[in-house]
C-alpha cells in the first residue's frame, strides 16, 4: 500500500511540473510584465491629426515609479520591437505637441491619411507601463525630394520635333498617401528667382514628361535668351485637400542648364467693338492693330491705348477666326476655344492690356491718358522711301491719335527711325529689329529689304515692323 501511495506522488509531481512546463512556453518573455500603470490617453479609438493641430499638447500621464528620468516611447507592434522614443520627463507626467507626435510617428513609418494603430508605453530603466493603443492618421511635413534633373545637369532642348519629350521630370515622396489625392505641380524659374512658371501637374504620380516645346516656352518665359546656355531652378508641389486649408510642400530646387532656341514669333492682333478694328477681321482691315511682343518673355504680348467699351478678342492671322484667344472661363484666363468669351472692356477710356498665350492669362488695367498730341509721325532713313531726306508719312488712328500706321510700304536693307512733326528734336529709335519699345533720341531701328505694315504708339514707343 506504502509503494502504490509513493507512485501515485511521483506521477502526480511529474503531471504539476510538466503543466508548468507548459504555461511558460506560452509566455511572451520578449515583453516584461507592467510594474507600473500609463493612464489611457483622451484620444478616442481613432484620431485624425491635421497640419491646424500642430501645436495642440498631447499629454500622458502615469503612477510614480520613484524618481528618475521616464522615457516614452510608441512602437508600431504591441511588443515593441522596435520602437521611436518620443520624449522624457523626469515626473509622472509627459507633455508635447500633436505637431511633435505627427513627426515620431512618421519617422516609425507610419504613411500619411493611412490609419493605422499605435502602441505607447512608459520606460524606466528595466521597469515599464503598460501600453495603450489607439489608431491614429497622419499628416505629411516634408516635401517632395527631386531626382532628376540632378543638380548642374544640362537638359538639351531640340527645335527639331517640338513635340518630343526634352526631359522627365522625377521626384519621390511618401511611399503612401492612403485614400488621399495628391496633386504635384512642377515649376521651374531662372536660377534665384522666386516667380515660378507652371510646367504641368500630376495626380498621384511621381514623374512628369516634358516637351521641348513647353520647356523651351518655359525658359524664355522665365528669362532666358534664346541661343544662351542659362541656369533654371526646378521644384515639385505636392498639394493635398484631405483637410481645410489644403497641405502644399515644396521641393528643395535642383538646379541645370538649357539652352533655349530661338521661337518663330507671332503677331497677335486686337479685333472687337472695343477697338479701332471693329469686328471685321478681314485682311484689309487697317486699323486692326497688333499687340507688342517681348524678346525676353516668349508669348507674352502688351498693347497700351484707347479701347471703347465693349469688348475684343485676339487673333493670330487677318482673316481668320481659326486661331483665337477670348476671355476663359475665370477672371483675367484667356481660352483659345472657337467658343471663347469676349474680355469686356467696362468703361471707355485708355488701358495696358496684358497678355500670355503660354500661362493663358491677361490684365487689363486703366493708365493715364497722354498728355501730347502730335500732328504729324512719319518713319525716315536710308530704308524708308525717301531715305534720311524726308519723312514718310504715316496714317493716325481715327480712334487712338496715339496710334500710327503705314501698309504695304517697301523697305530696302537699311536703317529707320521714327519722328514727330517732321523734325528731329523728338524722335524714336531702338537696337531691337522687328518690334520693340523706341526711345527718345535712340539707336537707329535695322530692317531687311521687303515689303511691311509698320505700327507705332507715341504714348508708349511701342513699334511692330511686320513683314507681309
């Protein structure tokens, strides 16, 4: 009986420390007992951080575990592998910034407006908290980070096939922005300057090709000159509405080089019942006056005169209403549609109209009317009819006496000038050819041989020798 009562306690001492055997396997010794309590924070299960939050505090509190310096830390795994201190306190207590809670959670690899949750506990040496956990969404702080063109690159821009692709523009960002929508913008501005022009934008892509076209237009636009090696910047927005206001953050810019080439220009001319021409586009119609190009910014054009109330579009050729720009579908856009709006001039009076057929915007603003009127401007030297002997006459604007024109006037290979009243104590002259802004006493105007329409404004010095 004595030997069946010792067997029956060695197995049941066996079975006791098999089971416990059997309960510490199913431990988790990666992660220690809590020795001391974390208050659950007042977020709620699921928390949405916006850019508007940023200095909002974000405190934690906890049961004294004696003095010393606490850490806190948030991991993106219960067991906290691995995990992003996200301060220290040497009280029971932990303030910071949403602003602040945002960046550590970025920099544990959580995505941006991707829910995800997180866990937080308390650190005390070998001592720790327990965790809580509660999902929480991001929002993005830094900007895009451009790959190509890399810094001191040179793109290489082709007159060739305008239509091909001159270059790619790259960039990375956030490996995820969960259901959001982001908008990148790509500029590009002459080296140091801070007015970007738009090259194009993106929706949820990370590239953008390019034309040599749109860039070559984008260079000229920006300040270069055509045939001269120049430094642009470029930088990518990324822009996102997943809150009010929207986020916008820019790239640092990466720096390269182009050379523009040099664009066939072309005339754009005023047509409309607010201007002298009416709305007759013929041809032959004389008073149909063509705005004023810039050789520094390509498709920008300005005309500074006398407009009726009314209202007037723009054209590229007498005669057609094949190429036109109108008034867009919101204040101061143009539209290059056949169904194109009419830019309303409100009230009669003198006007600096401004346009760009690249941007695909206008201005239009009232300026004071000139003071002089003078009886007689004519265009004289060894290129005009009757050489530098005398003036040739030109036709004054019914509408504008500010305006003047000659049509159909032969030139020879040569030089002109402009002058008033048939003297030379006022007179315009200017180094550039074809159309430009002519000065007082300035340098005579080159022509080539041929056949032109000749514009000139004496209230601006604005000239256009356009060859027919």
């Amino acid at each position: 009986m004595k030997n069946i009562f010792k067997f029956f306690l060695a197995s049941l001492l066996v079975s006791i420390i098999f089971v416990a055997c059997d309960n510490d396997a199913d431990r988790d010794w990666t992660t220690p007992e809590a020795s001391f309590k974390l208050n659950d924070t007042s977020l709620g299960a699921n928390n949405v951080l916006y850019e508007t939050m940023k200095n909002n505090p974000f405190t934690l509190t906890w049961e004294s575990a004696g003095s010393g310096e606490y850490s806190v830390v948030l991991s993106t795994t219960e067991d906290f592998a691995a995990k992003t201190e996200l301060g220290k306190s040497n009280s029971n207590t932990f303030t910071t910034t949403i602003g602040n809670l945002n960046t550590k959670l970025l920099q544990a690899g959580y995505s941006p407006f991707t829910s995800k949750t997180v866990y937080i506990r308390i650190e005390k040496g070998s001592e720790v908290s327990n965790a809580i956990s509660f999902g929480v969404t991001v929002y993005p702080v830094n900007g895009p980070v451009i790959t190509a063109p890399t810094a001191g690159s040179t793109i290489v821009l082709s007159s060739a096939d305008q239509s091909a692709i001159a270059t790619k523009i790259t960039w990375t960002d956030y490996s995820s922005y969960g259901t959001a929508d982001v908008v990148y913008k790509v500029e590009v501005a002459k080296k140091g300057d801070t007015t970007f022009l738009t090259l194009g934008q993106v929706t949820n892509a990370l590239s953008l090709d390019v034309t040599n076209k749109d860039l070559n237009t984008a260079a000229l636009n920006a300040g270069g000159m055509a045939n001269q090696e120049g430094e642009f910047d470029f930088r990518v927005t990324a822009i996102t509405n997943f809150s009010t206001p929207s986020i916008e953050l820019k790239s640092a810019v990466s720096t390269a080089k182009m050379t523009p080439y040099k664009v066939e220009f072309i005339n754009l001319y005023l047509v409309g019942d607010a201007t002298a021409a009416g709305w007759d586009n013929s041809a032959s119609n004389a008073n149909m006056y063509p705005l004023l190009g810039s050789h520094s910014v390509n498709a920008a054009y300005t005309y500074t005169g006398y407009f009726k109330a009314g209202g007037f579009k723009l054209i590229k050729i007498k005669g057609s209403w094949d190429a036109q720009y109108g008034a867009g579908s919101s204040a101061g856009t143009l539209s290059s549609d056949g169904g194109s709006g009419n830019i309303t001039v409100a009230t009669a009076g003198y006007y600096k109209f401004s346009a760009n057929v690249a941007t695909m915007t206008y201005t239009l603003e009232a300026v004071t009317p000139p003071t002089t009127t003078y009886s007689t401007i004519g265009i004289i030297g060894d290129a005009t009819p009757n050489a530098w002997d005398a003036s040739t006459a030109m036709t004054q604007s019914s509408t504008d006496p500010h305006i003047w024109y000659l049509t159909n006037v032969t030139l020879t290979n040569g030089k002109l000038k402009f002058r008033a009243n048939n003297a030379w104590d006022v007179n315009w002259g200017s180094d550039d050819e074809d159309f430009g802004i002519g000065t007082q006493g300035g340098s005579d105007i080159t022509v080539k041989a041929g056949t032109y329409n000749i514009y000139f404004n004496d209230s601006s010095g604005a000239f256009s020798i356009i060859k027919q």
